[in-house]
C-alpha cells in the first residue's frame, strides 16, 4: 500500500505480521501527519524470506531514504533488511509474546558490529518516534519539512505550558 506518491514513497513501513499494524500504525500516522510518501507493507522475515530479499535490494533503486521495520518475537526483520541494503532501518520492536517486547527489543537492538539498526523503544512510542526520526531525516535536505518540525515541536511545547493541575 502506497500514500501521497506523485513522487514516489521516500519511506517504507514494513511488518512482519498483519496483527503488528496496531502499534506500527503510530508510525504511518507521523508520516502522514508531514505528508511524507510511504508505503506500507507486511514482509516476514521467516515466512517471506524471499519477499524480504526483495524488498531490501529494491529499496534504494525505488527511492527510499529509510526503513521503519517493526516485528515481534524473535525480531529478525529489521537487521536481515539492513544486512541486504544500505537504505538506513529504524527497528521498531512489537510487543507480541509472553516477553512482551523485551525479546524483540534485544533482538533488534543487539546487531553485531557492522551492519547498524537504529532502534526505538518497544510498542507504539516507539513506533511513532521511529516515524518522526524518518521525518528528521528527510528534513536534513527539506527545508519545508524542517520549518514543519520545528512547528510541530513548538507545539508540543505549547501543550505542555498550557497544562494545568486539578488542585
Ligand atoms: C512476528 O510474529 C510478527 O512480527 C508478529 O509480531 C508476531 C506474531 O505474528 P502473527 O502470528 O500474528 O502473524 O513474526
């Protein structure tokens, strides 16, 4: 599934499982959110290993800037994606097992020396920030993004000011 791509997607979003769409979610709605082209699609990386293959060595030929890779359990997909392309991939661990994230996170987090994931916290925080890490990047060479980041900072900030205590 492709949005917003009169120029194609400079995003990826990918899963390795339907059911992980509820927290990889966080993380199509910050792209849409600064109206970045992504795609968003379900690659496993033990079910659809050729799939996986695929994907990675298409990624920079087909414009992408960066992988948003979230997967649960003994998470394999985000560094058998990085392992396969230079695109750079934000590994989002799912909590989806007994382990409840630890063991993705771990997964993901622990890639020997050499091929680099950049990992996010578990779950839809983490999601959301691997989305908004994307955002940053691309806006190191959008002007329009970056004015939009900073827009959107000031923002939060504003939320936070405003709050008021039920004392
Ligand atoms: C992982 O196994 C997926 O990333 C998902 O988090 C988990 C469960 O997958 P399903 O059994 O719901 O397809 O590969």
């Amino acid at each position: 599934m492709s949005e917003s791509t009169a120029i194609g997607p400079l995003v990826g979003v990918v899963m390795g499982s339907k059911s992980d769409y509820e927290v990889m979610v966080a993380a199509v709605e910050m792209l849409r959110e600064f109206g970045v082209p992504h795609e968003v699609q379900v690659v496993s990386a033990h079910r659809t290993p050729d799939l996986l293959f695929a994907y990675a060595a298409s990624a920079a030929g087909r414009g992408l800037r960066a992988i948003v890779a979230g997967a649960g359990g003994a998470a394999h997909l985000p560094g058998m994606l990085a392992a396969k392309t230079l695109v750079p991939v934000l590994g989002v661990p799912v909590p989806a097992t007994a382990l409840q994230g630890m063991d993705s996170l771990l997964s993901i987090v622990q890639m020997p020396k050499g091929i680099p994931v950049a990992t996010f916290a578990i779950g839809r925080p983490g999601a959301a920030n691997a989305g908004l890490f994307a955002v940053q990047m691309l806006a190191a060479t959008d002007a329009g993004l970056a004015e939009k980041l900073t827009a959107w900072r000031a923002a939060r900030t504003a939320e936070v000011l405003s709050q008021e205590l039920p004392l």
